[in-house]
C-alpha cells in the first residue's frame, strides 16, 4: 500500500498539467454511462424510488456528491422506517444516516 501512495504522489503532479477543458468531455460522457442504468431503478417502490431521484438531481443543485449521497442514504433510511420495514435496512444504515443527518444539520447552523 505504501508503494501505491508513493506513486500516487508521483502522478498526482501530472494530473494538474490537465486542463478542466480536456476533462469537461469526459464527465459527459461517464454521465451518460450512469444514465443508461436509469432505466433499471424500480421506481415503483418509493424507498428505492425516491432515493434514487434524490440522488440524481441533488448533485446538479448544489455541487457537492456528498449532498447527493447523503440525501439518498438518509431518504432510504427514513422511507424503509415510515413503511415499518426497518428489518431490511442494515444497522451501518442507520450509522451512516446519522453522520450524514449531523453533517446536514452542522452546515445549516454554521
């Protein structure tokens, strides 16, 4: 692992010599990839649903995937809780919700 840090370090210098002009394409491109599995999202469950939407236009709104994350790790949570379905949401999901519940809730009293 050490070794993959150092050389990490060593391309890390390179990846600046890219202009954002020369990435912009490529974003579009990944963009359309994760686009095309849209279609297989069941969107007739909420919990799956709702999550998913979150995901997809939170990023867009506010620059940050870490919003994007976030909204659809705590929506998932509190849909599969309102449904009584708390069995099927695994405990690291409630953790992770959590974090992300505090985070929101730090940035708006900050």
């Amino acid at each position: 692992m050490g070794i993959l840090l150092l050389l990490s370090l060593f391309f890390s210098s390179w990846a600046g010599v890219i202009p954002t002009e020369a990435t912009a394409p490529i974003l579009v491109v990944v963009g359309y990839f994760m686009m095309r599995t849209v279609k297989d999202i069941n969107f007739t469950d909420p919990a799956i649903g709702i999550p998913a939407l979150l995901t997809i236009i939170v990023q867009p709104f506010t620059f940050s995937i870490t919003n994007e994350v976030g909204a659809g790790f705590i929506a998932y949570t509190v849909i599969r809780l309102l449904q009584g379905k708390f069995r099927e949401v695994h405990p690291l999901m409630f953790v992770v919700s959590a974090v992300f519940a505090w985070y929101f809730v730090r940035g708006l009293l900050a």
